[in-house]
C-alpha cells in the first residue's frame, strides 16, 4: 500500500521523517524480536502451568489447555474449582451467581474471571476461575459449558454481570432460561463516565440533571412508572439537546431494561444489586499477587493455589465455628 492511501481523507502524504508511517528498520526488527521472545517465554510459562495443573488432586475440577499455533491450532483456557468450591456452588449458586472479569493478573493479558457466591454468613467466596486467552463469547461459552459439566446440578436463576456483550451472549448460550442482572454499581459508573466525556458534548450544567434522570428511570418499581419517567427523560432539554445521548439510551441501555430497572428484580435475586464483594475480592487478590509474583501464568497459580484457595475454606470454617458456639 502506497503511503498517500493511509492519509486519503486528509488528502496529504506522510512525511517520509514520520516514523508511525516509516519505522526504521531498527523498530521493526525490535517488534518483531520482542514477540518472539514473548511467545517463546509463554510456551515456557504454559509447560509449567501444565504441571501445576496435573498436580491437583483428584477432589479438584481442572481444566488446561495450552495455546497452540497453526492450523489446528487453538487458544489457551484455563478452568479451576477446589472441592469447597464446588460445595459453595451447589449450596448457594443456583439462587445467583456473580460473574466478574479482572486484568492484569499476569504479563501476558490474560483476562482472569471469578465466580463467586454470597453465602450464608454474608460474605464471598470464589466458586471457580477461569482465564481465557481472548475475551471473546465462544471462549467464555467454552469455559462454562466446562463448569456445567463439573457441576450437573448447577442452574442458575440469576447471573450478574457487567456491561459485557460476550459474557452475556455466552450466558445465554450455556444457561438459556437465567435471568441477567447488570450490576449498579458498573451501571452508575458507566453512566457517569460517558456523561462526563466531552467528546459526547454534554454541558456540565445538565450532567447532573440527566444522570438523575436515569436513575429515576433505574429506580421504577412498575411498568407504568418506568414509562412515565422514560417519557419525562425524552422530554428533556438533557434528552433533546443532545443526540448522542438519545442514542446512547435508546441503543446501549433501554434495550436491555429487564437487566437493570428496579421493577424487574421483583422476584427473590438474594438481595445482590452489585459486584462490589467481587470488586473488593479482586482488589484482595491482586494485592498478595503484588508482593509475591512476577507476573508469570505459573506463579499465580501457586499463590492462587497456597492461599487464597485455602484463605476463604478457613474464612467459611471459623464462621461455622463461631455460629454453633
């Protein structure tokens, strides 16, 4: 491709000194030898993963597939579930489940999601992790059709999630008759995030007026409120000053009102609105990760494996414990 086709709608041509357009042949070999190397270090990373993983005991559900190139090749997926696990799973996870994704667990990007639980004490415990080397649907569909076939009895009636085109396409695929939630809290955030971004030209004077305005509508607690402050929002200066933020409502969110609006979590969800005890568990384990790892795929398994696994069983049991004495 000729340089000038890169710069067609600004109808110049690159200098030939700008290096985004021209590397030198220095950056390239760099790129490429930094891949290489990368992919070289993973195969490594994986071997050793392999053998943590065919370590477990027989109690343990386990699931390892390396990533492979070529052809045949496919991508790497990791599945896991201790024997407590699976307990706190058929106990308490077929009222809801919350289904949370977090990054930066190891160097190589591998997105790590965690199931997990609300038990009887109040607290969270993981009931199963996965990483997926893409965040696609097909590679979270793999992952828990793997978690229905460890775990035949589990049926969710709720699944909460974040605002997640995959991991909700996915949900349906494995568990068709779920119902979805959206967690608030990301819900809020999110929200606020778009309406504060200048780029979709909302004046800060009527930020605050459209946000609660969506929280009113968020807040419904029948069909015929829900509507009436639908309506309220649509006839807003917020609403019609603003295209983006019709579309905005009308595309990414009002769609999927069953998920998020108060009057459709009417019937018992176990009393969950938000991921926080998730986030908050996220935040532990990255924490311990910070101090003892280096980043590898292996070297989160063995603190994933040494502690925090046997941090919640203990947590669980003194809490029994305590409640008999």
């Amino acid at each position: 491709m000729h340089p000038r086709d890169l710069c067609t709608e600004l109808g110049i041509e690159p200098d030939r000194l700008n290096t985004q357009f021209f590397p030198k042949a220095d950056a390239v070999r760099g790129v490429l030898g930094r891949a290489v190397l990368k992919r070289q270090q993973d195969k490594v990373d994986q071997v050793a993963v392999k053998k943590k993983m065919d370590q477990r005991p027989p109690s343990e559900r386990t699931y390892f597939r390396p990533s492979k190139d070529g052809p045949d090749g496919h991508n790497m997926l990791l599945v896991h579930q201790t024997a407590f696990m699976c307990m706190m799973l058929a106990r308490f996870g077929n009222t809801i489940v919350c289904l949370d994704a977090t990054y930066k667990i190891t160097k190589w990007g591998f997105a790590l999601f965690i199931l997990c639980v609300i038990t009887n004490y109040g607290f969270a415990v993981p009931v199963g992790i996965f990483f997926v080397e893409h965040e696609t649907t097909e590679m979270i569909t793999e992952a828990l059709l793997k978690f229905r076939e460890f775990n035949l009895d589990w049926n969710p009636a709720y699944l909460m999630v974040d605002k997640s085109d995959a991991e909700r396409a996915a949900i349906r695929f494995v568990f068709p008759f779920a119902i979805i939630l959206l967690c608030d809290f990301h819900r809020l955030q999110a929200w606020n995030r778009w309406l504060i971004n200048r780029d979709h030209g909302v004046p800060a004077s009527i930020r605050n007026v459209a946000f609660g305005m969506l929280v009113d509508i968020a807040n419904s607690s029948s069909w015929e409120q829900l509507d009436r402050r639908v309506k309220r929002f649509e006839a807003s200066d917020a609403y019609k000053g603003n295209a983006r933020l019709a579309h905005y409502f009308h595309t990414e969110w009002y769609p999927y009102a069953s998920m998020w609006v108060a009057y459709f979590r009417e019937a018992y969800h176990g009393g969950i609105n938000t991921n926080n005890h998730q986030e908050s568990m996220n935040h532990v384990w990255k924490d311990w990760l910070k101090k003892t790892t280096d980043g590898r795929l292996d070297s989160f398994l063995v603190v994933y494996f040494d502690k925090i696994t046997l941090y919640y069983e203990d947590k669980y049991a003194m809490k029994t414990i305590d409640s008999i004495r």
